[in-house]
C-alpha cells in the first residue's frame, strides 16, 4: 500500500518547475559581459593595431648604419680612424672593435661618441697599405649583443722606412724586419685554430642555453601569471578546493623561472667573452653581459621568480606576494625584446603587455585545466569538468583573439619590410610560431564546440561525462605540449636578430 501511494504522488512531480538534476546551470547568458570579452578584445586590439600601422614610419632597429672607411671600399693614403655609426646609441662590450691587419692585430683605442650612437676607433699608428678586417661587438639599448665584420684596402700610404724606389731599405729597416718574425709568431699564437673553433663552439653552446633558459623564465612566466587568473576567474563555487593544487604548480614554474635567470647571465657572458670561458667569468664580462638594460631585466626577473616560490600559498588572498611576482616578472620579459627598441615605445609596450596577458590566460589556463583534472582523477573525484570546461572556453577565446591580434601589431612593429618574413630566420622562425599556433587553437576550438557540449548536454549519464572530461583532459595535455614548442621558438625570437 505503501509503494502504491508513494508510486501514485509521482506524476506529479514533473508539474512542478525543477530543473533537471543532471543538467548544468548556464555559465553566461546572451548579451552579458562574459558573451562580449571576445568582441571588446578584438575591438581594443584592433585600435591598437591601425594606431601601429600608421606609426610604423618612426620605428628603428639597432645596427650598423655607415662605417668609415665602408666596407669593401679602398681608402687612398694612411687611415688614422675608423668611424661606426649606428641607427641608436649603444655600449662596447669587451674590446668592442678588433683590426687585423697584413701583420696581424692592430692595437686600437674605442672611443663612444654622441651618446653612444658613433664609435671611434684609433689605431695606435694609422693604417698602411694591405688589406684590413674589422670585428665590431656592440649590445643595443635591450642588452641584445650584436657584432659585425668590416674589410677593406689601404694603398698608397707606405710606411716611412721602407724599401726605395732602387730595391735597397733605409736605415733602420734591419731592427724592423728582425721584429716582424716576433710580431706574427705572437699573432699566431693568439689566433690559434683549435683554441678559435673551440671558442666558437663555445659561443653556440651558450646561445642555445640562453635560450633554453630565457624559455624557461617564460614558460614560468605564463604559466604562473596564467595560473593565478585561472584561479581567480575560473574556479568558482565548489571548484575553489582545486585552488592550493593551481597554486602549488605556480610555485613549481616559479622554481624554474628562478633557475633561468642565472643560467642566462652565465650563458650571456660566455656569448659576450666570444666563447672565452675563462674570461666569462671575470667581472668585466660579467659587467658587460649586464650592459644594457640586461641588468634590470635580469633583476626583475630574478625578483618575480622568487616572489612566486614564496608567495604562493594555499588561498588566492594570501597568495598577494605571488601576483607580485608575475607582474615583477612580466615587467622584466616585456623590456627584453626586440619590442623595446621600436618605436613608437609606449604604444608597442602597450601592445607587448596585451599580448602577454592573453598568452598567459591562454597558456596559464590550458595547463591548469590538466592540472585539476589530474588531481581531481587522482583524488577519485568526480571531474565534474563541464563548468570549468565552459568558464575557462570563455576566457580562452577572448586571449586568443588578443594574442593574434597583438601578435599581428608587434610583427609590424619589428619588421621593416614584409619580406623578412620569407627572407630571414627570424621571419621563418615567426612563420613555424604562428603555424603551430594555428594548431594549438585548432586544438581549442574542438574542446570549444564540440567537447565541452558534451559535457554540458543532459541527459547522457556519468559515463559519458566521464568520457568527455577525458577528451578534455587529454586536449589540454595536446595544447601544453604544442605549447612548449611555440614558448622555445618565442625565447628564440627574442635573442635572434631580425636581420640574421
């Protein structure tokens, strides 16, 4: 009798307006601001971008802009100076100018000039017939080193004390020719084969390293700063007890931004040594692989990284001292760029925080969407993957439009023309970055459409939400992976010339 009222007072149930247990609440409503990220975003950054269009005719790159005498050319009679000048001002690093002549190293003094854009470099006596070649090694206003090679003729300028017109030598001659031996021996042994290519590989070595180590500050840059909007905007409600766990991987990357600022000292002073290990770590190198605004970039960084370890705590309040640090850290990797040395400055600095922002909402959040569904699996928790699939889709799609559009004004910031994209490694390396890019947000638009419907379709039961938050789980550990390319092809980007 029982089962049959408690059977008879069912029908009822459907009147009343409950809505259905297994179907989620909408994350945003048409028209709300959620809805408009995407739209504002592109609106904003698109400004931003006709804004640097028009102001293209003012920007600059540092190089070498003229040099006296040119190279190539042939100069008539003894050449007392040689003048480079350059498009910004800059800073010698090491011997700054070296001169090889038909006797081997000239001894020169450099001397910067109008504010660092021209450089003087006097020989210790003026330049006699032969044929000369100049190394120049020079760091631009960002710290990035640059170094270049000058070759041309002297004639007509025969030294005092040499032969006559009749074949015989003038008085004196005897002691200089018994002095030359000694001179090329010792030029020879300075300019050892083996101990070049050693050197030389050295450098490469090291170049490669400081790359690798200015990823990784970027990667932790990213996935820190990515790590704490993802807390902050996407784990809401019951999803907060998944924030010590986004918190603890912050204070992971954190550990390794830490390691890569120093790794990037070390690495930049054996470029700057020209591959001299001894010599890299003398204080003078040192010096000089802080030249720059290296050591500001460098000090930023190092002090975001270690306010990241430590500020990281187990709440998003009290984890204040670690958004700190990513803003220290972010301030550091905005100034250490080819963006820093075009202009119009305020604007491109603009563009480069916007494009930063997105990239680590995009980066940040995709990791952190592995990391709680891992914990959450690890944990024997329902993943319950629908609500964060559908928040963070938000944010994803509104840092994607600002990455591309921001990535758009920066490459027109830096390019002078568009056939550096096809006509240089930089432009190519570019090329690769947006390809994989392009597949990263292929990657996302599937989770977009397709999976996190999935998750929020009613109806289908705990398997097939459990089969969907796989999909997604899987996904973002796909986008991480691409991701990690595109962070060491930007660290390249970065150290590389646009003109190499």
């Amino acid at each position: 009798m029982t089962a049959r009222l408690t059977g008879s007072a069912l029908p009822a149930a459907p009147a009343l307006p409950v809505r259905p247990r297994g179907r989620p609440r909408r994350v945003h409503r048409p028209g709300n601001l959620h809805s408009r990220i995407p739209a504002l975003a592109g609106a904003v950054l698109l400004g931003l971008l006709l804004l640097l269009a028009g102001a293209v005719p003012a920007q600059a790159h540092t190089d070498l802009d003229t040099v006296e005498p040119a190279d190539g050319s042939t100069a008539d009679g003894p050449v007392a100076e040689v003048v480079l000048t350059f498009t910004l001002p800059v800073t010698p690093l090491g011997e700054a100018v070296e001169v090889t002549g038909p006797d081997g190293a000239v001894p020169v003094a450099v001397t910067p000039q109008d504010d660092g854009v021209v450089l003087l470099a006097t020989p210790q006596e003026p330049l006699t017939d032969g044929d000369y070649t100049l190394e120049w090694s020079v760091a631009a206003e960002d710290g990035h080193p640059l170094d270049g090679t000058v070759a041309f003729t002297v004639t007509g300028a025969a030294p005092d004390g040499g032969s006559t017109d009749d074949g015989s030598a003038d008085e004196g001659a005897a002691p200089d020719a018994e002095a030359a031996p000694t001179a090329t021996a010792e030029a020879d042994a300075a300019t050892d084969p083996e101990a070049e290519a050693a050197e030389d590989d050295a450098a490469e070595f090291a170049a490669v390293a400081a790359r690798l180590a200015g990823a990784a500050v970027l990667w932790g840059a990213l996935v820190g700063g990515g790590g704490l909007l993802f807390a902050a905007l996407v784990l809401r409600g019951r999803d907060r007890h998944d924030v010590p766990a986004v918190l603890t991987a912050v204070r992971w990357v954190g550990v390794l931004a830490l390691v890569g600022v120093p790794l990037r000292l070390a690495a930049r002073s054996v470029v700057v040594a020209q591959g001299d290990v001894t010599a890299a770590v003398s204080p003078p190198a040192l010096a000089d692989a802080l030249t720059g605004g290296t050591g500001l970039v460098l000090g930023l960084q190092a002090a975001g990284a270690l306010a990241m370890l430590l500020g990281a705590r187990r709440t998003l309040v009290g984890s204040w001292l670690a958004v700190v640090g990513t803003l220290l850290l972010g301030a550091g990797i905005v100034l250490d760029g080819h963006s820093n040395s075009v202009g119009p400055h305020w604007l491109v600095v603009i563009t480069d925080v916007a494009h930063l922002l997105a990239a680590a909402a995009w980066v940040g959040g995709v990791v952190m969407v592995g990391v709680v569904l891992r914990r959450r699996r690890r944990d024997a928790r329902p993943l319950d993957a629908g609500l964060l699939g559908s928040r963070f889709s938000v944010l994803a799609t509104g840092s994607v439009v600002v990455v591309g559009i921001a990535g758009v004004a920066l490459t027109v910031a830096i390019l002078d023309r568009p056939s550096q994209l096809w006509e240089t490694s930089w432009g190519l390396f570019l090329l690769a970055k947006v390809a994989i890019v392009a597949v990263v947000a292929t990657i996302g638009a599937y989770q977009h459409f397709r999976v996190v419907p999935l998750l929020q379709a009613p109806g289908h039961g705990a398997r097939r939400a459990h089969a969907a938050g796989r999909l997604l789980q899987r996904g973002a550990g796909h986008e991480t992976a691409f991701m990690v390319v595109v962070v060491l092809l930007t660290a390249w980007l970065v150290a590389a010339s646009v003109h190499g």
